[in-house]
C-alpha cells in the first residue's frame, strides 16, 4: 500500500513538473511580446516607416532598413528554394534511404543545422566577401543566409516528400506515369504544407538572423541601391540601436515590433497560401 502510495505520489509530482515546463515557456514568451508590445507599438506612425535614419538610429524612421532587409530575405530565398527543393526530392525520391550516400548527405545537414550563425558569418565573410569579391554587401547577407537555412528547409520538405503515402506513387506507375511527372504533379502539390513549414523556420531564422550578416552585409544604413551595396538588417539595427547607441533603446523596441509583426504576416501569409492551393488540389481532384 505504501509502495503504492508512493507510485501515485511520484506520478503526481512528474506531471505538475512536465506541465510546468511548457507554461514557464509560454509565460517567457508572453512576457518577451508583451514588452516589446508595450515599449514600441504605441509610438510607431508611418513617418518612423517611411523616412530614412537620422542620428545614428536615435531619430528618424527604418524605411531604408526594411528595404535591405527585404532583399536580404529575398535573395537567401532565391537561392535556398530551389536548391533545397531539388536536394530534397533527390534524397527522397532517387536515393535509397539506407544508402551510404543518402546516409552522409543527411548526417551533414544535420551537423550543419546545429552550428553556430556566428561560424557561418565568418564562414560568409571569407568566401563571398573575399574570396568571391562581394565585399560587404546585401548579395553576401543573403548568400550566408542561404547556407543557414538550407540544412533545416532540405531536411523539413524531404520529411513531407517521404509522408506522403506510396499508394500515390505505385497509382501513377500503374497508369503510366513518368518518374518526374509523378514528382511534380502529384508528389509535390501533396508535399506543399510540409514545404511551407520548412519555409517558416527558414525565414524566421533568416529574419532575427544578426551575427552571420554583422560579417557579410554590413551596418550603413542608406537606401541600397543593388545587391552589392551594404545593407543594415532589422535585427542587426535591433542590435545597434540597444548595444552601441546611447538614447537608442525607443527606437530599438519600436524596430523590434516592426520585426515581430513582419515575420507573423509572413507565417500567416504562408500558410494562407498553402491552405489555398490546397482546397484548389482537393477541389480539382
């Protein structure tokens, strides 16, 4: 009776700890946002949108970061997209999954996943700013974002390729399907929400990203007039404005709820799309 006893007060006493866990995560994160909230959405107008910096960030508006902010997000999904797409189907689709080589390539995707934004700035800054003569600009930023989210986006759609049933696959055969048609009009409109997911992550890691692009594209923040002029990112102004600049703190909360709001538009615009194509998909069928 005492053993029993003790069962059910061990049991207890590992669920109040397990539900505790996610409620101090919630609670972090709901603190994190209500302080932003509070510190930078009241005073946010559309001149702190649409004007230039002044005074090093303490006055003036962040147009012409959002701008380099946006082709920095832009040219990393330019290059990470199909890149990630292509390896993902030929790792799902061409490659036995008990291969060596499918074997390594994901062992390395995995290794890559983990290491630190700072590794792939330095990684970014020898490469593309020197080796390849970029220098610092908004190409090399969205170059060294690229490598970064590369690893989790492969691994994210791959997943959804593999999730989708083989009956699907062994049905196109039968009619008489190609290998390629198969993929693309069949696999990959099933495939789509899987792809969406591993888009969010991507662009939320790229979006807060500030250690890899303080290496690779830089701090002026002047409008950008092409791809190889330096560009200031959102998060790296964040981290200007809070480190380096005395009296910068307002503006600093103020740029962080843009950054906030910025990256919910595009997960719910994301996912709005995917929801879209598929009723259309169900629709058509």
């Amino acid at each position: 009776m005492q053993l029993s006893f003790g069962s059910y007060k061990l049991e207890w006493r590992s669920a109040l700890l397990i539900s505790l866990i996610p409620t101090l995560i919630f609670a972090t994160f709901l603190w994190l946002i209500s302080d932003i909230f509070y510190q930078g959405a009241f005073d946010i107008n559309w001149e702190f949108l649409a004007t230039s910096t002044q005074d090093a960030g303490r006055s003036g508006g962040i147009a012409p970061i959002i701008i380099s902010t946006a082709l920095i997000i832009l040219t990393s999904l330019l290059v990470s997209l199909p890149i990630g797409i292509g390896t993902a189907i030929i790792l799902a689709e061409f490659t036995a999954r008990q291969s060596l080589l499918g074997k390594l390539i994901r062992r390395n995707m995995d290794i890559l996943a983990g290491v630190p934004s700072i590794v792939f700035g330095l990684f970014g800054s020898v490469l593309f700013c020197q080796i390849l003569g970029f220098g610092f600009s908004i190409l090399s930023g969205g170059l060294t974002l690229a490598c970064m989210i590369l690893p989790i986006f492969t691994r994210t759609v791959e997943d959804a390729f593999s999730s989708v049933p083989n009956e699907h696959r062994l049905s196109a055969e039968a009619l008489g399907f190609r290998k390629i048609s198969t993929i693309f009009q069949i696999l990959l409109p099933l495939a789509i929400p899987g792809i969406v997911t591993g888009l969010i992550l991507g662009v939320g890691r790229a979006m807060a990203e500030t250690a890899a692009l303080i290496f690779t594209s830089g701090y002026v923040d002047r409008y950008p007039e092409s791809l190889f002029d330096s560009g200031r990112s959102l998060s790296i102004h964040i981290y200007d404005l809070s480190m380096n600049v005395m009296g910068g703190d307002k503006n600093a909360y103020k740029s962080a709820f843009v950054l906030l709001v910025l990256v919910l538009l595009i997960n719910q615009a994301a996912v709005a799309v995917s929801k879209c194509f598929l009723r259309r998909r169900t629709f058509t069928s």
